[in-house]
C-alpha cells in the first residue's frame, strides 16, 4: 500500500471514531462509507424525496428516490446560468466548489439525453462523491450533471436518486451519448458503493424512510424482469368478485403462465394498466360497492342515451361521478364500504403473494382546481367540478398501455408503499423483491426496524390520501427487454 493511501486510511480511521461511521478504500481506490443507514424520505404527496450530499464539502440536494431508473443525477448550476431550469431550484457547483470533483476535457465530456415519464434531460457525465446519510461513495464518471431540461414537474427538482436494477445485472442497460454517439456504462448509487439490499416505506402525512444495507424480509420473490424490478401479475380480486370473476391478467389453460407483469414503482405516484384493464378494475369496484352499484342501476333507468351504455359504460360513470362529488358523501369511516383490493403477484420460482390495497391507497383526494389536471395526467375522464365544491376525489389508477413480451405490464405506484415495506435483493440470483408488513420507522442507532412493541406503523387516516401538485407518471422504453 502506498504512503498515500496509508496515510487517508489513518485518516479516515480517525474520523469513523469521532463520527461513528465505518469507511474503507476498494481495490480501485474508492471511498466507501458506512455499509447500512436509515434515511428519512420527505413526503410531497405525489412522490417522495431522501437528501443526498454531493461533492467535498457536501452540497446538500432533495432528490426523488426512484425504484424506476438507476442513474444518480442532480441539477447543475449551468442549466439555471442558460435558463434551461427553474431558479428556484437548488444546483451544484463542481469546479472550484468541490475538491473531490472531475471532469474530462470541456470538448470530451460525454452527454447523455434521458426520457422520464415527466419530459426529457440531458446531462454530463462527471465524477464526485456521493453520499446518502453515512454511505460515501466515489462514482467515477457516473455521476450525472442536469444541463438541460424539459421536465412538466410540479414545484423544484434537484435530482433523481435512482434505485433500480443495477446496470452490470443486465448488459443492455449502457447509454449513447448524444456527444459521440458511443455507448458508455453508468453505474447507479447502489453498485459503486455496494450495497445489496435495500427498502423504502411511506407514511402518509409523515416521513417515509429508506434503508440502505439492512437485509430484507425472508420472504421474497424473484425478479421476473431482466431491466426493471418486476413481478408476475396473475390478477385481482375485487370485494367477493374472485380473480376469475374479474377476469384482468388471469391465467388460463391456453395460457398456464402469468399474464401480465408488475413492476413495483416508487417514483410512480397511482397504479398505471392498459386502458381495458383500467375500465374493467373501476366498473367492478362499482359492482361491489353498494351505493355505486345503487346509483348504476338508476342511471341505468333514467339516463335515456342513444346508443344505450354498456352495464360496464354505466358502473363506470357511476363510480366516476361519486368520487368527484365525494364532499357530499364522505365522512370519516365511510370509505369502509368500499371493497379491498387483493393483487396477486408471483415470483419467478413460483412463489405467491397476494397484496391488499384498502380504499384509503387507492383513492385521492385533490383540490376542485387540481381535479381536471390529476385527471388528464391520468388519461381518465373528468366528471365537472361540482358548485362550492372545494375537494374532489379520484381513483388512483393511470392509463398507461404498455406491453411487453410478458404481456400487458402495470405500474404498482406508490399506494403499495403506504401499506408495505418494500425490499429489494441485489445479492440473490435473481435480484428478488419482499413485500413486508412492518412498522415503516427507523432506530437510527442501528439502521434497523424497532422492535414491535416500541414501534408501531403510522396509523394509516380513514379517509383518502391527499395530494397536490401533477401526478408523476412512469416512461419505459418498450422496445427493450422487461
């Protein structure tokens, strides 16, 4: 070992004992901070974000931590300086501001364009170090500059902390630059600072958290996707409607595997299907909720429409029409007579789970003014805005049809990280996925989940989940591989 390097390992010894926080240097000469941490995820209704410290000194940034994508990218000052981004926005400064910043030269530094279901970006490719709570690490040209922007994203946006599956899992995850046209690996967050397991947790009206390092629940399911963390999805029971009575993705003799898939997004914020599958879920939580199945049947009397509407035309208004007048009839408790959602999932060795979404994770409450636009960013129809109406409810469901091999493919958004604690599983083969029922809290001494007694989840509210601000909506490249 060099006099160098002896000499940082003694002093970051000597800093691990003042702070508590474990360092070491890889064979390539990485820093690496703690291997575990807890860190708080800051809710902003629609999507949630974790502070992230780039550069040395560390330049502080509220990011969105995203199970969809697996880049790390924050907000240069440059983009502002072009009036490319909003100023209201916190950016960074590398040259002349961080010690530890690099940058190839002017002329050769590689830039990349990246698609999220909010707009495009294009960014520069640098190096700094990287640290969330006390996990350090140095991402050597992975680090990704925001220099342009054309992102509709409601209120300041610093970055993305992406969490999904590693690039090295999966050869066709490499990235052409819009500079010379060559592809170039960009490793995430998780692989330059090895971590394999992490999880993330929302409260509703309070912090979530993310754990970095801390193992996941026993029970797990294999990832079925190659590119995105995915589940196969065999269907949804509805109330007493069973799988086969709804019928959406379920399996059958000509076709004895999954039909669908699922993948757990948490940067997603409702639950996004095939237009089909969205009509068919909605007309049948009409079906089983008896006073929209009341009002159904009085439309269906007096309604007079030539052409005569489907009974399914019909639950679907029905169902759409009491959401947006919810004011009249909403109180606490009454979303208890509503049905449950029951979503079966399955993982790629067979094992099954099946996850409850109760009403108050698929349901929305929004304001009448914030009403149209939830709904247009949904792709759902918008009933109107009914008089001195000042909160208006809506489904937490999207339009997103997207199909892959794998067949139809639904976005399980953030509903699914209210009631659950989501793991994931980089060091098993394949990467797996738990859906843990535990208290979403952290004992920040150790990175891990009080015991039971001294811990209990955020009690979930009676009522619908509030949002303001536009809907973050999901975007894949469905020519690629799940």
């Amino acid at each position: 070992m060099s006099a160098y390097r002896v000499l940082l390992c003694a002093v970051l010894r000597a800093a691990a004992v003042l702070t508590r926080t474990e360092f070491s240097i890889d064979a390539a000469g990485t820093l690496r901070g703690a291997t575990s941490v807890c860190a708080p995820l800051q809710n902003h209704g629609t999507h949630s974000t974790v502070q992230i410290e780039v550069g040395t000194p560390g330049q502080k940034f509220d990011v969105v931590a995203d199970t969809g994508s697996d880049a790390v990218i924050v907000l240069s000052c440059l983009c502002q300086a072009a009036g490319n981004c909003a100023e209201d926005s916190k950016c960074f400064v590398g040259t002349d501001r961080s010690s530890t910043f690099s940058m190839m030269e002017a002329d050769k530094v590689p830039m990349l364009q990246l698609s999220f279901g909010s707009g495009q970006i294009e960014a520069a490719v640098v190096t700094d170090i990287v640290a969330v709570g006390d996990i350090k690490t140095t991402m050597k040209q992975d680090l990704l500059l925001m220099v342009d922007k054309a992102l509709d994203f409601n209120g300041p946006f610093e970055g993305i902390l992406g969490l999904g599956l590693p690039t090295s899992k999966n050869s066709l995850m490499r990235r052409e630059t819009t500079s010379s046209k060559k592809t170039m690996e960009i490793l995430g967050f998780l692989e330059t600072a090895g971590v394999k397991f992490f999880s993330l947790c929302f409260n509703e009206g309070a912090d979530g958290f993310l754990r970095l390092g801390v193992p996941t629940a026993p029970v797990s399911l294999g990832s079925v996707g190659k590119i995105h963390w995915a589940l196969n999805f065999e269907g949804v029971q509805i109330g007493n409607a069973s799988v086969d009575d709804v019928g959406i993705c379920r399996p059958s003799s000509a076709n004895p595997g999954s039909a669908c898939a699922a993948i757990p997004d948490s940067g997603t914020t409702a639950v996004m299907a095939p237009e089909a599958h969205i009509t068919k879920l909605l007309a049948t939580l009409c079906e089983q909720w008896p006073r929209c199945a009341t009002l159904a049947a009085a439309g269906a009397e007096t309604s007079g429409l030539d052409p005569k509407p489907t009974e399914e035309e019909l639950h679907l208004w029905a169902f759409m029409r009491l959401l947006s007048a919810c004011s009249e009839w909403l109180s606490e408790g009454s979303l208890d007579e509503m049905p449950t959602l029951s979503f079966h999932v399955a993982g790629s060795e067979g094992t099954k789970q099946i996850l409850n979404l109760p009403p108050s994770s698929y349901i929305f409450r929004t304001s009448a003014d914030q009403y149209p636009e939830t709904q247009r960013t949904l792709g759902l129809a918008a009933t109107s805005v009914h008089a001195n109406a000042s909160e208006m409810c809506a489904p937490a469901f999207g339009v997103m049809d997207f199909s892959m091999s794998a067949g139809p493919i639904w976005i399980f958004g953030t509903g699914f990280f209210y009631e659950y604690q989501v793991g994931y599983d980089m060091s098993s083969t394949p990467p797996s996925i738990a859906f843990s029922e535990e208290p979403c809290a952290c004992d920040q001494a150790s990175a891990s989940f009080m015991t039971e007694k001294a811990n209990v989840r955020t009690r979930r509210s009676a009522m619908p989940r509030q949002i303001s601000g536009r809907p973050r909506v999901p975007s894949f490249n469905t020519n690629s591989p799940l």
